[in-house]
C-alpha cells in the first residue's frame, strides 16, 4: 500500500517500549490500515472538534506545514483539511501519546471557523445521557446539545 | 470473535448516513477489530488525557455505570481503568460524533489523578515542534513538556 511504504521512507520503524515512551525522536506507530489517531482540539475554547486519521505523508505535511492534513478513510486519498470548505486548521501545537500511536492537534480554524462537515462547529454535537443501557433490545437514546452551525453544506459541498 | 457478536447484540446496527448524523440513536460503527475510538478528556483542564478504544461491552458499561471501561487491544480484555492503580475515571459527559465511530468522554480521574501508565496526568506529555521534516532520512525530534507525573509505575503496576 502506498502509505506503507511512505511510512518506511519518512519515519524510522518504532522501537522498543522504552524508546517510545521516553525517546525523543517521533517514531509513529502506524496501525494495519497505515494510519494513526489524530484528535483535533480549539486552541480558544478546549473544545474537542473531530478524530481524524493520518498516514505518514498526511502527518509529514502537517509539520512541515503548520496546517492539519489528514488521510481521508472513506474516500481512500490525503485531505488538506479545509481545501473545499475553506475551514482550513492553523496548528498552533500538536503533541504525541505515550505509545506514539495517537496526535492530539491544537488548531484555530479560518473560514467559518467549523470543523464538521455538518456545518457544525464541532463533530460531536451529539451527547449520550449515562445511566441507560443498551442490553435487553433498548436504544441507548442521544440528546442533542444544540451546536453551532455555521455553513450549509449543500452550499459549501454543492449536493451530495 | 466475542466484540462483534457482542456489538450485534447490544447496539443496532449503523443506519444510512442521515440516521448517523441526525438520529437520536446510538448506533455505533466499530472498526474491523470491533471498537471505536474514545477521546478521554479532564473536565476541569479540559487536557486530552488519552486515546482510547472501546467495544461494544466497554461502551455499554461506560453509558450504565458512569466510569470509564475500555477494550484493550494489547491485552486483549475488557478494561476497568484504574482497576490496578485506582485510578478511576467518574464520567461527567459522554459525546459522540457525526459518523458515530467515535466518542469524547469528560471524565473526573480518582487516586492519583494520573491517567498514562507512565504515572504522568496525560499520555500527551511530548510535543512535535513544527517546521520539522522527515524528507530525506531526518528525524523529528519531540520536546518533553514537563508533564507531572504523579505515581511511580514500578510501584503501582509491580515489576514489568
């Protein structure tokens, strides 16, 4: 696969446990579909916008860059996040987890300052109330919490 | 295997992609290895605190008891975080995303209010200074951000 390979090429084989946990050299963890976990959070409100993807040419973009590339999943080719919908992510700090395998992505973002492709500022606009249970055949019920929406897709997107 | 029979029976299967995003049903879409991510926040430092996964038996003692349950790939068990260090997580909000494959769970964490197995706050404790690149066989190098650490893991988890 095209971003196996590219993982070889721009970032070294991870190391033993130690190394990944105290080394100071990013030796990412890509899982079996090339990818590792980026969580992307508003560098003014905390508020955490989406969970997106990255292979190795996605995550070398994005620190070379400064802006939020990801691997887009769903449509199999890397995504300049922002590209379309002119929502492009300023990273203002990114860091890594303990076993390298995740990036958490400090962002503002430009246009209309939203992250889903909803329109929405945030993709979890959605809460689930705790205390339900899904056994038995219940639906475990969402509440939604009334987040911004700033564009109309269909506008932005055109139609589907 | 167990997580995909499990998700068979305790949660409906995902609907088309307006039902995703505009239902009031969760219906959650697990991955080939039959979890979906989880974003696991501090809710009075709004700090990412880890990366985690959840099948669906983690997510349904998640939504029924109030504490953070997960599935661990690497161990291959169902996870009751802070069952060894007393750690717990007590969740103060559960929240999912527009396509439903993954959620952010603000959590309040007991014990020593350490989440990372390192004994640090959070598994974010290295950041990735931008403006690096790997091209060209060079290393990325991370800068330590001091990150606390609140317990000493030999201690807590025995010898390794």
């Amino acid at each position: 696969m095209a971003e196996s390979s590219g993982a070889d090429m721009l970032f070294p084989a991870p190391g033993a446990k130690a190394d990944l946990e105290a080394g100071d050299r990013l030796t990412p963890r890509f899982g079996p579909d090339g990818t590792i976990t980026c969580v992307t959070v508003d560098a003014d409100t905390g508020v955490v916008l989406m969970v997106g993807h990255m292979n190795a040419e996605s995550l070398a973009r994005t620190i070379e860059s400064g802006e939020g590339w990801y691997w887009s999943r769903s449509r199999g080719e890397l995504w300049h996040k922002g590209a379309t919908s002119g929502n492009v992510q300023k990273v203002e700090e990114l860091r890594v987890d303990c076993d390298q395998d995740a990036v958490v992505m400090t962002v503002r973002v430009e246009g209309h300052g939203a992250t889903c492709h909803t329109g929405q500022v945030s993709c979890f606009y959605r809460s689930i109330p705790l205390g339900q249970s899904p056994r038995g055949g219940q639906s475990v019920m969402l509440a939604n919490e009334g987040g911004e929406r700033r564009f109309d897709p269909a506008a932005v997107y055109g139609k589907d």
